[in-house]
C-alpha cells in the first residue's frame, strides 16, 4: 500500500518524528507482532525460519516475505500463509531451507538494484543483513528441538549463485560478521512463544 510521509524539514515531519519516539516499548511490540509477526504466522514456524521471514516482511513487507516462502514451497503464491504450507514446512531439513530462503531474498535484492542501479548505493548492507540473518536463522534452528521430519528434495530448484548475489560474511571462517542491533535486539524472543 504505500506510506506518504511528509517532506523532510517539515512540521508535519517533525512532529510524526516526535509521535514515533514517544511511543512506548509496549506499543511498539504491539505493532510488530499484529503487523508483521502474526501477518507471517511467526508462532507456527519453526526457529529460525521465523526469524527469516520476519526480518524479510520487515523490509520488504509480509506478504512477500510469505510469498517467497510458498514459492519454496511449490505452494500457491497467495501472500497469506495457508495451513498447507505450514505443513510442508516439516517434510524440509529446516536448515536447507533456511538458505534457500535466504538465497532467494538475496535474489529479490540483487533483482532491485539491476532494475534500479540508483538502489546499488544499499546493496552491499542489504546483503550483508541477509548474511547475518541466516547465520542467526541457523544457530536459532541448530538450539531448537528438532521435530519429526519427513525427509524430501526441496521443490524448487536452487540456482547456482552468480558472483552478484554473494552474501558477504556468509562463508567467512569467523562465522560471518556479528549479528547488527536490530528491532529485535530490544526483546527477548521469548515475549514470542
């Protein structure tokens, strides 16, 4: 849908800035959950994936992050995450697609600066965040107790990464770069389940 902000400099935006710091921690967490936690079904994903899709909604909205994910899935691409698609979640080794999915977005982003080179400026930090995402992702999946899993081949095919959609730090011998503070980092992920 769009947001219009007011003009920069302007009363309007000084004063919707204001509004936004005045919010307290408790609306703040009420918003993220309605609008992008329960909009991707969060509670019924397993660890990690959660994570994945949820960071995705928060940059490039719910239901694309959710569209990406029934596309793995080989499951109709309606933005709303459907029962089925919940369920075909569990017959996939949760880490295998938790780097599908986060080799996806990094399509998604490298698609936006080839359609729009004046984007290029953002690229190196959006891959970055998917890099540090997915290596969170994985470590949150790694913690959780595995449930059981029918073991099938992902559905889709993955494509061979070109040099353009290497993640930086995703293969560094450190463990890729620390995870950057985030709207995460001011709640326990507890407050979630």
């Amino acid at each position: 849908k769009g947001v219009k902000l007011p003009a920069r400099g302007s009363a309007a935006y000084a004063a919707l800035r204001q509004e936004l710091k005045d919010l307290a921690p408790e609306r703040i967490e009420e918003i993220y959950r309605a609008d992008y936690w329960d909009a991707v079904r969060g509670d019924e994903l397993p660890a990690g994936l959660d994570y994945c899709v949820v960071d995705f909604g928060l940059n490039s909205g719910p239901s694309r992050a959710v569209k990406y994910l029934q596309r793995l899935l080989d499951q109709p691409q309606t933005g709303t995450l459907q029962d089925a698609a919940i369920e075909e979640i569990g017959r996939h080794p949760l880490d295998e697609l938790i780097s599908t999915y986060c080799d996806a977005r990094a399509r998604f982003l490298n698609e936006i600066v080839e359609n729009n080179p004046s984007q290029a400026k953002f690229k190196k930090g959006w891959l970055t965040r998917v890099g540090d995402v997915r290596k969170t992702a994985t470590k949150m999946a790694a913690k959780a107790p595995a449930p059981e899993r029918v073991r099938v081949a992902m559905p889709k095919a993955v494509e061979e990464a070109d040099d353009h959609l290497a993640i930086p730090g995703a293969d560094a011998a450190n463990d890729g770069p620390s995870v950057k503070a985030s709207f995460w980092s001011r709640f326990d992920f507890d407050i979630f389940h």
